[in-house]
C-alpha cells in the first residue's frame, strides 16, 4: 500500500524559499506519477505541477512557472517541491498527491487516491 | 487552460436527500474528470475518477456521470458525514489538471 509522509511545517519570511519534502513507502517513486497541489486558508484546491513518469518530464502549473521546482531523490524514494519568492499569499497546506503508477509497461490512472498528510507553510514578517 | 465551474456554490439539503453536483469545463475533457470531498483538516478523498469509476472503498450512494463537458455528481441519500466540500478535477491534457472552485453542501 502506496503511503505519503510529508516534511514538517514551516514558517518564513517574505522572499524568503521554502522546501517541503513527500517521502514515498510501498512503491517505487519513479514508477509513480507525483503532483503537488496547494489550499490557502479557506481556499480551494490549486494544483502546482506534476511528474510523468513515462518521459521522465515535470509540468508546472503556468502560475508558478520560475518560482517552483519539483525534484525527485529516487535513492530514498522522496520527491521535493521548493517554492522560492515567498510572499504572503504562499501561504497555505502543501499536498503531495499520486494519481498514476506504472505496472509492467502499462501508466494506469486512477485519480488523486494517495495523499500526503500536508505541510503547513505560512509565510509572515 | 481549461478552466472548471462547479455549481451550485453551496448547496442546503436535509440528510436523507439527494444531491446534484454539477461541473462544467470550459472545453471537452472527454472522461477524465475526478469528484472529490474534503472535510475541514483533511486532505480531499478520491471519490469517482473517469467520471463514473467509483474508487475503492466508496459507498454506492455516490455515483458521477456525464462526459465532454457537463458532469454531475450525485449522492443519492445524504448521511451527516457528506455534509462537507466537494471539488471536481479534469485530467485531459495530463499531467497538467485543474480544479474546479468547489462546492459547499450544508445542511439546510
């Protein structure tokens, strides 16, 4: 059974980065398609970019082009999404999410079903 | 990008009534949208995928149809539990998707 844990909350400063981590347990990151979505307070869902991994590439949510960079560790099976620029409305829950795995050669989706816990990061002077 | 409208924004039913759900996209998604609830403090639950693909674990009561751009989520007798948000998302042009701004079911 796939399971996300994510990093710890954060707290920073305008203009400051931020770097939240999703450790991946019951499968294998490369075979997994990664995405990170936000929710400001009382806010909805806002999707910041996702992983495909049959090419291997990221896509970035047009809004945070230049500002957002999504790696992947894939010898401890942890991917990373660092936001640089802070500014206040940065604030808000950070999700991890898987919505696609590989199985043999075949990329199976089945929606956003796995979850990280999410990670608070609040951006205040 | 395509954008995704849910309505009603909120929506006031009593527990025993259904509920109608709906999302509109800006332009065909064919089938691939996902429904999904989020209570306060959680992250969202998967719902239905491919737009009628209950996921593992959900109640029959919660079913979706529709396809192109018109799609409607239907709970057909509202527990407590379901009073909560709801979010629609499209995956046409994968891995990039959209969410739609959400729709609020309170008790009435």
């Amino acid at each position: 059974q796939v399971q996300l844990v994510q990093s710890g909350a954060e707290v920073k400063k305008p203009g400051a980065s931020v770097k939240v981590s999703c450790k991946v347990s019951g499968y294998t990151l490369t075979e997994l398609s990664m995405h990170w979505v936000r929710q400001a307070p009382g806010k909805g869902l806002e999707w910041m970019g996702g992983f495909d991994p049959e090419d291997g590439e990221t896509i970035y949510a047009q809004k945070f082009q230049g500002r957002v960079t999504m790696t992947e560790d894939t010898s401890t099976d942890t991917a990373y999404m660092e936001l640089n620029s802070l500014r206040s409305e940065d604030t808000a829950v950070y999700y991890c999410a898987t919505d696609a795995f590989i199985v043999g050669a075949t990329l199976i989706h089945d929606g956003f079903d796995i979850w990280g816990q999410g990670t608070m990061v609040t951006v205040s002077s | 990008e395509i954008v995704l409208t849910q309505s009603p924004a909120t929506l006031s039913l009593s527990p025993g009534e259904r509920a109608t759900l709906s999302c509109r996209a800006s332009q065909s998604v064919s089938s691939y949208l996902a429904w999904y609830q989020q209570k306060p403090g959680q992250a969202p639950r998967l719902l239905i995928y491919d737009a009628s693909n209950r996921a593992t674990g959900i109640p029959a009561r919660f079913s979706g149809s529709g396809s192109g751009t018109d799609f409607t989520l239907t709970i057909s007798s509202l527990e407590p539990e379901d009073f909560t948000v709801y979010y629609c998302q499209q995956r046409s042009n994968w891995p990039s998707i959209t969410f739609g701004q959400g729709t609020r079911l309170e008790i009435k």
